[in-house]
C-alpha cells in the first residue's frame, strides 16, 4: 500500500480516472492469472492481496515518467526509475524460482508485466517518449526469465 501512495498519484496524473482504474484491474487481474498459472501443480498454494496491481501501477509510472528519480532507504542515491524497474523485475524472478519466502512474486511479475502492456495500449505515446526504458524492461524480463526457467 505504500508503493500506492508513492505512486498512485503519478499515475492517476497521466491516465485519469477511468484508465487508472482498467489498469489498476488488468493488472490485478494479470496478476492473479499468472500465480494461478505457474503455481498450477500446487495444490496448497495461497495467495491473498492486490500487490500484482500496485507492481502494474509502479511499472506504468516508470514508463510515463521515465526521468522519475528513486532513492530508497537503504541506498538513498537517487537512481533513474528503469534502473529500480530492472532491478525489482530481476529479484522478482529470482525469488519465483527460489519460492522461499511468503512473497508473492509470481503476482508482482504478471502484474508487471500487466502495467507494461496496459500502459501502451492506454497511453500508446509511451513507445516514443519511454522507448529505452521499454526496451531495457522487456530484455531484461526476457533474458532473466529464459535464463531462470530453461530446461537444462
């Protein structure tokens, strides 16, 4: 809920209401279908809350607003919001395949990737005015994901 407040109102700016709250449920929803999907051979897998939908409004920010400037607690060097994007897109894959802690990462993941895909097609312009910032999250998902998910 923090990241909502942190970013929530970014968003809400650049899409208004009405697109905020189709991305605010695509993303929910992208989400949740994709823990249901990789988790889908696991039959006491639970998952609770919208954290799927707060990752889609945080990645749709970044893409709006790709000069925002991050700084966390822990480091707090303003960093450029691709470099936090591609960094939490990285961890969320590596603790998918590790699954060992009560993080729902599956959900952050297709939440993500929800905001992405529903930041172009509510705000199209974003390929003009985000194109590097695009392309370095969709390498960086690609590349991560078929690195951690390969069969050996």
């Amino acid at each position: 809920m923090f990241a909502l407040y942190l970013f929530g109102g970014q968003a809400l700016a650049g899409l208004g209401v009405l697109n905020f709250l189709i991305l605010y449920f695509s993303c929910l929803i992208a989400g949740n279908l994709f823990a249901l999907y990789f988790h889908r051979d696991n039959p006491y897998y639970s998952a609770v809350g919208a954290s799927g939908a707060i990752m889609g409004i945080l990645y749709a920010t970044i893409l709006m607003y790709p000069e925002m400037k991050l700084a966390l607690f822990i480091f707090p060097v303003p960093l450029p919001g691709y470099v936090f994007g591609i960094g939490y897109l990285v961890y969320t894959l590596f603790g998918m395949k590790k699954q060992q802690d009560n993080i729902g990462h599956t959900a952050h993941f297709g939440g993500a990737i929800g905001g992405i895909l529903a930041t172009l097609i509510l705000v199209p312009s974003v390929i003009a005015t985000s194109f590097t910032t695009l392309i370095l999250l969709v390498v960086v998902t690609v590349v991560t994901g078929f690195i951690l998910f390969r069969k050996n």
